[in-house]
C-alpha cells in the first residue's frame, strides 16, 4: 500500500475538518500568472466553502477574471500531527445583498470577534448581525465548486 493511501482521509473525517476549522489558505491566479495567496475565514454552506472579501481586492479582481481557485485548510504542528484538505475548484460569485449577507453570517459566526468582546450572550447575534449588515455593502461573496480534493492525515501514520 502507497503512503498516499495510508493518510488520505475518508469522507467524514474531510467534512468534520472543513466544519471545524475557521481558516483556509486561499489561492488565486494575478493577472501575471503568479499565485496570490492570503488567509481567510471562510464558512460552510451545503458542503462547500464560501467566503466574502472587499469588493476590490485583489483577490476579487483575480476572480472575476479567473474563476479557478485552491483553497487549503491544516491543522497540527508536528509531523505526526499534520492533517489538511486542499480543495481546487472554481467559484461562483455572489454580488446579491442577501447574498453577500447570509455568507456573511457563516464565516463571522466561525470567527473570533472584537465585535462581541464581553457581551453576554443574549446579545451577541443582535451584534455580529449588525457587524455584517454593515460590512456586507462593501463586499462580494464566492461559493467553491469543488474540482479536486485531496486530504492526508499524518496521524494515520502512526496508528
């Protein structure tokens, strides 16, 4: 048996890491070819990864002219601990207010927030929904087509 086939990891174990998880490393191509790379938070819809940025950032722009995208997500430090799932695909965009917003509420209800701070509990939906009404006039949304997925989990080797 290939190594390969010793670490990549089942279905359940993919879905429960993209669920879990908060940040993605997120590749697009610049209009040089070169990759640009930059961490996001990122939420889950139906099984697929969607986040939200400015509407001019470069990382739009490289969007709206080339749809393709990786997007990596990890977990661990030491060799034996190292786990991740790297989905390539494309994206849809999404420029639709409610749109943007209800993505919006995915990913800014994974992050931790200075919005929140010390606010009790009751209060703090009422804050994050206010938080991303404001911000989501300002930027668009991309759900993730999967492609290819590829995972490995580095525990499995010493199992």
């Amino acid at each position: 048996m290939k190594q390969r086939d010793t670490v990549s990891m089942p279905a359940s174990d993919i879905e429960k890491l993209l669920e879990n998880s908060r940040k993605l490393q997120l590749a697009t191509i610049n209009p040089d070819g070169t990759p640009h790379l930059v961490s996001m938070f990122y939420g889950m819809r139906d099984g697929r990864i969607v986040f939200w940025t400015y509407r001019a950032s470069q990382k739009a722009l490289n969007l709206a002219r080339d749809p393709r995208v990786t997007c990596l997500v990890e977990d661990g430090d030491d060799y034996f601990e190292l786990r991740g799932v790297q989905v390539t695909g494309e994206v849809t965009r999404i420029d639709d207010l409610a749109g943007v917003t209800a993505v919006g509420r995915l990913v800014a209800a994974r992050m931790p927030s200075p919005v929140v701070g010390d606010l009790p509990p009751e209060q703090v939906a009422a804050a994050l929904d206010g938080y991303v009404a404001h911000a989501a006039t300002k930027r668009v949304a991309f759900l993730v087509e999967p492609r290819r997925v590829i995972s490995w989990d580095h525990r499995r080797l010493v199992s």
